[in-house]
C-alpha cells in the first residue's frame, strides 16, 4: 500500500471531513483539491480509502474543541507590532481588506456578505509569513483547521486572479524613468528590468516526482520574475517544474512570445533590454554578461561589472519577498493549484506592499541577496543544450525569430560594450 498516498490522503480528507461532517461528501469534496487520478486510485481501492477514514476516526467523539480566543486583539494591536506578525501596516492592511472585498464581490465569488473577512484576511497573512501549521493558526484564532483551510484557499486564489491588477508591464513613459534611474545607479543603459528564476521548495508530489527534484536534489517549483529597479515585479511566470532550466522557463513564458514577436516595438524601444545571468539566451530583449574564461577585453569587463550591478536588483526582490513571505521557503502542499495559487498571492502582495508605499529595502543596501536559479557559472553544458532545443529545425518560424533576435542581440551588446566603458571610470580589478 502507497504510504505517501495515504498521507496526501489523510491530509486533505481531514480538513474535507471538518467542513462536511461527513463521509462521503468529504471523499467527494477531495476530487476538486487532491485531483481525479488519486480520487479514481481511493475509489478502486476499499482498502486504502477505509484505512484512511479509520485512521480520521476519532474514539471520543470530540473531533476538535474549540478554544475562546479575543481574535479582536489583533485589530487592537500598535502599528509596529501588528506589521512584526502580519507584515502590512495597519492602514495599508485596511487598504487590502477593502480591495480584496470588492474584488469577492465584483467577480461574484460572494453575492452576499455573511460574515466579515478581516479575520480570515488576518489568518491568511499569518501562514504566509510564518511556517505555522494550519492547526497551530487554528487554536491561535480560535477557528477548526478545516474553517482555517477554506479562507486559505479562497483568499490566495483571490489574490492570484487580482494579480493583473498589481503586477503590470510598465507603459512607455513607465520604461523611459526605470530606464533613467538604472543608468544613474550602474552606468548600464536601456535596462527596463531584470529577470530571473527562483526556486519554491515544495514537499515531495505524488505523481512524477523526478520533474520537480532541483540541482540541489529538493522538489521543487522554478518561479520566473521580471522586477525593476524599485523591486517592482512587472511580470511572472510560476508553475514551471524545479528541473526546468531558467532559460526554458522564460521560454515558455506569455512575455518571451510577445517580445519575439514585437515588431512594432511595444513593449520594449529598439534600445531597451531586459537584463539576466548568463544562463539566459542573449537576445535583443534580454541582454547577458560575457563569459569569463580569462580572456575579456577591459571593454568587456566593464560590461558585465554594469550588468551585474543592475542586475543584482532581482536578488534584492526575491530576498525581500522570501523574508516577508516565509512559506515560500517551503511549501507542505500536495495540490498544484494551491501551490501555485500561494506563491502568486505572495508576489502580488509583494507588489501590493510597495504600491501602497511600504518600505521594503534601502536602495543602496548591498547585503541583501538570495539564491539564484538554475544558472551557475559553470553552466556551459545546460545552455549549450539550451542552444541546440531551440534550434532542432531551421523551418520552424520560431527558431528563425529567434536566430534573428541573437544576431541582433551580439550586435547590440557590441555597442553597449564601448557606450559602458567610457562611463565607468574605473573598473575593479
């Protein structure tokens, strides 16, 4: 008998058990959250689904005993500590609570206001930004896991679909300022944001585990983000398996088929870029350093001293909303669409925090970084294959976009390479 599959099981079937009362609608209510391949393999196997329900059975009658709990204290709470447990000042927490009831209400999720949400908001904000249980939050605000669970699930999958609502590609006059303000920091012109991938570490899935085993040998999801010089994300890209190489990642993402074919230059002026490591494909969208093996010119140097420095700002934003949002850390979920549901919710409000003003790094604070992606320094092989995936035939008009787009990207690296270098005054040995 599968242990890992009983456990998924026992998980959910619990919190489904709490909120039904009951068994068979507990077991139908796992369908939509534990998907139908373990659904079918409960249904064909009475032994498994019985060992499961009797391992929920509980001799004393007394499931769950809630505990009295002032959950209005949290309300009551000083700015400074209230920011410590949840993250968001007080008034920008008002400010999300207001969004997030119109947002229910406007998409028709709630056609009529039973109960107030500021508490489930609350609850919300604690697991994200702690690694607590969904039984610890339980007695912490006086609710049953499964009533915890339920707001969980709504509220992070509110947040993802208001993610257009916050996480925007920037506009032409947007470009031109972030622009300005990365050339004045690193002497790197054109940069209209950085990219790259990060790891979410989840626990090991049931299904098709080696897709999401990472280099470092953890399951795993690689989450793509664009951010600017503000840490502002501008785009996303979660989902993607830990063993995806970052440059499929971007790959398959919306953005990189709309700036391969941006003819009219709409998301990005002729001279603009987005910058990434070298386990990136240099474009004329996305400019990469040089290759060090000990042969670049003092020119070239100082090309990747510039975006280095540009780029290091897409560090500063994953390590800023790791250590806000801390379950990104680590995920103990079995459901994909929950996973991914919490790890969108976390960068939207991520966003939503600087939109509304919170501060969340100094600009000049060169201590803050975060693990980079799947892109090593001695990761010649993986973009060498890289390479070779995106050029299999020559007739596919992809790869010819693509092909036109490297030799228009060596060409404008070229150019910056000497525009760079008579800006730096000195370059570090």
């Amino acid at each position: 008998m599968d242990l890992e599959l009983i456990s998924g099981a026992i998980v959910i079937l619990e919190a489904a058990l709490i909120e039904a009362e009951d068994e068979e609608i507990a077991v139908a209510m796992v369908t939509g959250r534990m998907g139908a391949r373990l659904m079918g393999m409960l249904e064909e196997d009475a032994d498994l689904l019985e060992c499961v329900l009797r391992f929920l059975d509980d001799d004393d009658g007394v499931y769950w005993e809630k505990v009295e709990v002032d959950v209005d204290g949290f309300r009551r709470m000083g700015d400074p500590s209230f920011k410590r447990h949840f993250r968001l000042s007080k008034p920008t927490f008002e400010v999300l609570l207001e969004t997030l009831a119109n947002f229910l209400m406007d998409s028709g999720k709630v056609v009529r206001v039973r109960n107030p949400i500021d508490i489930p908001l609350l609850m919300v904000l604690w697991i994200l930004a702690s690694q607590d249980t969904f039984r610890s939050v339980a007695v912490q605000f006086g609710y049953l896991p499964g009533e915890v669970y339920y707001h969980y699930s709504y509220i992070i999958e509110a947040l993802r679909e208001m993610g257009p609502l916050f996480v925007q590609w920037p506009n032409e006059q947007e470009r031109v300022e972030i622009e300005g303000r990365f050339l004045v920091y690193s002497g790197m012109p054109g940069v209209a944001g950085a990219v790259d991938g990060t790891f979410n570490t989840v626990t090991a899935p049931l299904f098709e585990k080696n897709r999401y085993r990472n280099r470092h040998h953890q399951f795993a999801y690689n989450s793509m983000v664009i951010c600017d010089d503000n840490l502002l994300i501008r785009d996303m890209h979660i989902g993607e398996v830990g063993s995806m190489h970052d440059s499929r990642v971007f790959r398959r993402s919306p953005l990189y088929q709309r700036l391969l074919h941006d003819e009219e230059n709409e998301l990005l002026a002729p001279d603009q870029h987005i910058i990434g490591d070298k386990a990136y494909t240099l474009t004329d969208f996305v400019m990469t350093p040089f290759r060090n093996r000990g042969n670049l010119t003092p020119e070239q140097r100082a090309f990747n001293y510039a975006l280095c420095r540009s780029r290091a700002r897409i560090e500063h934003c994953f390590g800023k909303a790791f250590m806000q949002w801390r379950r990104m850390k680590m995920l103990h979920v079995l459901n994909h669409e929950i996973a991914i549901d919490h790890i969108t919710a976390c960068f939207v409000l991520h966003n939503f925090m600087i939109l509304n003003g919170e501060q969340l790094i100094d600009w000049d604070d060169p201590t803050l970084t975060f693990e980079e992606g799947n892109g090593d320094d001695d990761d010649d092989d993986d973009e060498d294959e890289d390479r070779r995936d995106d050029e299999d035939d020559p007739d596919v008009p992809m790869n010819q976009l693509l092909r036109r787009a490297r030799a228009r990207g060596r060409e404008k690296r070229n150019e910056l390479v000497n525009v760079i270098y008579n800006r730096l005054e000195e370059v570090p040995e």
